[in-house]
C-alpha cells in the first residue's frame, strides 16, 4: 500500500506537532469525559478522613518542578482536606529542589482558610538532605533532624512542633512523592519499622512499583499520576488542574496506542511488500 | 475566551524559557542550548545556598557554634540554660559528637588535592557503611517480610468467589512469574510451562508500566501547556 510506505519514512516531528495539538485543543476547549473513583484513590479520602479531626498529620512532600503537573494538584487537594478538617500539618521535603514550590503551593491553599496561622496550624520544615538517614533520625525526634523550619524559624519554638515528638506524634503520614527517596522508603525505613499508618501519591511511571504495598495493606491509599489526582479531586468535589488535564491525557493515550497498532502494522508487513 | 498577558516578569521568563527547550523537537539549535545552559548553572548555584542554608547552618554550624561560644549565633546573646563545652551527655546533650561527621565532610573535599585525596575514602567509606545498613535493615522489614507475608493468603474464602479468583491468578502469576526466573535447569517439560505462562503475567505487567509511563510523560507536556495557557497567557 503506497499510504502505508509514506507513513513508514514519515518525519517524526509530524507526529510530535499531532500529538501537541492533541493535547492542547481539550485543555483550551474541554470535552468532559467522564472520570470515576477507584478504590486506591478512595483509600486515601478514606484514610484521610478516619484521622481524628484536630490531629496532627505528617506530610511529606518530596519532588520537585518536573513533577508538577502530577504533584502539585496531589499536594494542593490532600493539604486542603486536612486543614478542612482542622488537623495541623506538619509538611517536610526530602528533594532539593522542593522547597520553595512546595512553600508556594501550600501558602496558595492556606490563604483559602484565614484563620490557620503558620507556625500555629501548619509549618514547612523545609529541606533535608540524607534521605533514608533523614527518616531515621526523624524517629528519635522531628527537630533533631530539623531544627529550623524553611523560614529560618526554631522549629522547637513553633506552637505547632510542641505536641510533636517523633512518629508516634502522627496518626497519618501522607507522602506526595515523584521517586527515590520517596514512597519506598518511607515505607521501608517508617512504615515497616515505626508502623505509622500511611498514604502515598506518586507519579504515573513510578505507580506500579507501589501497588504490592497497596495490596500488603502497607499503604492504605494510592493516588497514580495524574489520573489519580483527578480521582482524588472528583472524590472532594473539586475541579483543579488535574482534572482540567484528563480530556488531554486520554486523547493522548488514545493516539499513543494508535501508533502502536499502525507501527506493528506496518513493520510485520511481508519482506516483499516492505521493499 | 480571552487573553489576559501575564504582567510577572518570573511567569515570562518561565514562558519563553518552555518554548526555548519545545524548540529542540524541531532540531537542536541555540536557543535551545542556552535554555540547556542556563539551567545547569542556576540549579548549581541553587543547591549550593540550597545546602549551605538548610543543611551546614542549622544542623551543623549553629549547633556547634552554640556549644563552643555559649551564644546564639544570630542574636549573639549568652545562653542560659545549657552549660558550655562540647559535651553535656547529663543533660542529654552530644551535640558536640557533631564536630566528627563535620570533619568527614570536610575530608570529601581532599579530593581536590592530589596528595591527601585518599583521605576522602574515609568518608566515602563512612557514608556506604551507613548506607548499606540502613537500606539492608529497611529492604528486610518493608519488602522481603513484610511482601512474603502478604503473598501467603488464603486462595478460597466461602461465599467470596470474586475473591477466590483473584487469589488463585496472584497464587498462580505470583510462582510462574519466579519460575521464568529459575536459571538452573532448562525450561522444559512442567517448568517450560510455568516459565512460558510466567512470561504472559510479566508482559502484563510491562504492558502496565508502560501505560503508566505514557501518562507520565503526557502529564509533563499537560503541564507546560497550563502554565503557557493560563500562567502566561491568561486564556479565560
């Protein structure tokens, strides 16, 4: 077939700018595609909403900019929904790069509520580097490893670290994380040796690497890329980015797959017909 | 729809910085290198202050600097309650044993010279040790036991038929996916098998993992394209 020959030395970029409009056309004009709640996302609404109302819940945010699109909406709708349930949040980043954009993302949701004070209803203890050593430590007491908050703050004169210890403070960790360290070894290193009942969102590449700690019971709720921040954000009753983003995500999808199915079309064409 | 330009300086840069690095998909050329460029030198200079502020300062300097002086080190008022010296182990206080990771440190950086560079093993040496330990004890608790346990379930529950299927396929994928991975003997006969059928649990596990991936990497260009379309652009 001559169409298939064409296709065969097609330039890629063609199927770059496809893809690009696929992509950009939902978002500047959406389709509405429906969206339903798993029960890994609802495991995490669920966790989340067991946890006694005024509780203090630990959550660490480890990413940083490229995992935006999936992260930030994760962060924003979790932080939303403990302080909608007058928890204070205690936030810590275990990414370098993390810091800054998670204090942006997360002052952004606290303007929403004006009488939770920083320091007093939230505080971000800022970065840490060391990793797995950083949980470790942070077992024999959250100040020892962080001493000042990411304001430059003593962390111990916060009114919201004086009921804080170590682990056993928290009766939830809440962990948004785009790789290592991340999820795993929270799980490993906290999870598994502390027993502090967790959940856990992560980026899309990284989600079928958790879903045995999911099904171990090891995690109680799982929030997959942006599909899962989506779910997440339907299951509170919120539009937010990630769901702004599934009609894209799904056309994309689409197209992915019909590249696949033309490609193995084309090169299992016979020899013959092939030269 | 309409347009409403953003008037921050930091959401333009941003902007014109994302098209810079979209124009490599069209071939390679400067703009996209001094995008490139830009990059690694801010993120070098980023985690330098990154570090120094966050990690060196509160965890290690201001530590020490208030054993040693008895003074806080951004106030310069005397301290009361805590006696000074590097050690008060009475009071609960070693913060002086800090002064040893804070050599280790500073060891890493004979590298730079020649002669002494093989003190730096030292550290390295500290820092796998460490590691390794820290990572053996957590691999065991949080995923060789803690996984073997969750594998040994029950494969019938009366009354739960959906339940008794989905043990039964985890049961089976589980075994002949580690049999594929059974190198000892040929794959013939029983383990040929159970190895082949172990293949088709493992495509299907690919097969997710490559799904998942696509939705990833979509999610970044979604990404790019919010903040074009609504950060910089302001399209409402």
């Amino acid at each position: 077939m001559p169409g298939l020959e064409v296709l065969e030395k097609l330039d890629r970029r063609w199927l770059f700018l496809i893809m690009g409009l696929l992509v950009l056309e939902p978002l500047m004009f959406p389709l509405a595609l429906p969206l339903t709640v798993t029960r890994p996302v609802q495991g995490f609404v669920d966790a989340i909403d067991k946890v006694p109302d005024g509780s203090t819940v630990l959550m660490s945010c480890d990413y940083d900019p490229s995992g935006i699109p999936e992260m930030v909406p994760m962060t924003r709708t979790a932080f939303r929904h403990l302080l909608g349930k007058n928890c204070k949040v205690v936030i810590t980043v275990l990414w370098p790069g993390g810091p800054g954009l998670v204090d942006s993302v997360l002052s952004e949701v606290a303007r929403e509520f004006p009488d939770k004070k920083y320091g007093v209803d939230w505080v971000n203890l800022g970065y840490k580097s060391g990793n797995e050593a950083v949980m470790v430590v942070m077992g024999q007491g959250i100040a020892n490893a962080f001493p000042r908050d990411y304001r430059g703050l003593d962390s111990r004169s916060l009114p919201v670290m004086r009921e804080v210890r170590d682990y056993a403070s928290f009766p939830l960790l809440v962990n948004i994380s785009s790789g290592y360290p991340g999820t795993k070894e929270w799980v490993q290193q906290v999870q598994a040796r502390f027993h502090l009942p967790m959940v856990a969102g992560v980026t899309a590449v990284s989600a079928p690497e958790y879903y045995p700690y999911l099904q171990s019971g090891q995690i109680r709720g799982l929030l997959g890329g942006m599909a899962g921040a989506a779910e997440y954000e339907k299951a509170r009753g919120e539009k937010g980015s990630a769901t702004r983003g599934m009609d894209a995500q799904s056309l994309g999808h689409l197209f992915v797959a019909f590249c696949i199915l033309l490609g193995n079309l084309i090169r299992r064409r016979p020899a013959e017909a092939r030269s | 729809m309409s347009l409403h330009l953003s008037h921050d300086f930091g959401i333009w840069i941003g902007a014109v910085l994302t098209l810079f690095i979209f124009s490599f998909l069209y071939k390679d050329n400067p703009f996209y290198k001094i995008a490139e460029h830009l990059f690694v030198g801010v993120s070098a200079g980023y985690y330098i202050i990154l570090y120094w502020w966050t990690v060196i300062v509160p965890n290690l300097i201001e530590p020490l600097w208030k054993q040693l002086a008895h003074r806080d080190l951004w106030t310069g008022q005397p301290l009361l309650q805590a006696r000074p010296g590097l050690f008060a182990a009475e009071l609960g206080d070693y913060r002086g044993w800090l002064v040893i990771p804070g050599i280790l440190g500073l060891l890493l950086f004979s590298r730079l010279f020649g002669k002494i560079g093989w003190l730096s093993r030292w550290s390295l040496a500290m820092i796998i040790g460490v590691y390794a330990g820290i990572k053996t004890t957590g691999f065991a608790q949080g995923d060789f036991v803690a996984q073997l346990q969750a594998s040994l379930q029950p494969l019938w529950k009366a009354g739960d038929p959906a339940f008794t299927i989905n043990s039964v396929i985890f049961t089976v994928g589980l075994i002949s996916s580690l049999l594929f991975f059974f190198f000892s003997r040929e794959h013939k006969g029983t383990l040929g098998v159970f190895s082949r059928l172990g293949v088709f649990f493992l495509m299907a596990g690919f097969g997710a993992g490559y799904g998942y991936t696509v939705m990833s990497r979509i999610s970044l260009l979604i990404g790019r394209f919010q903040f074009l379309l609504d950060n910089w652009l302001g399209l409402r």
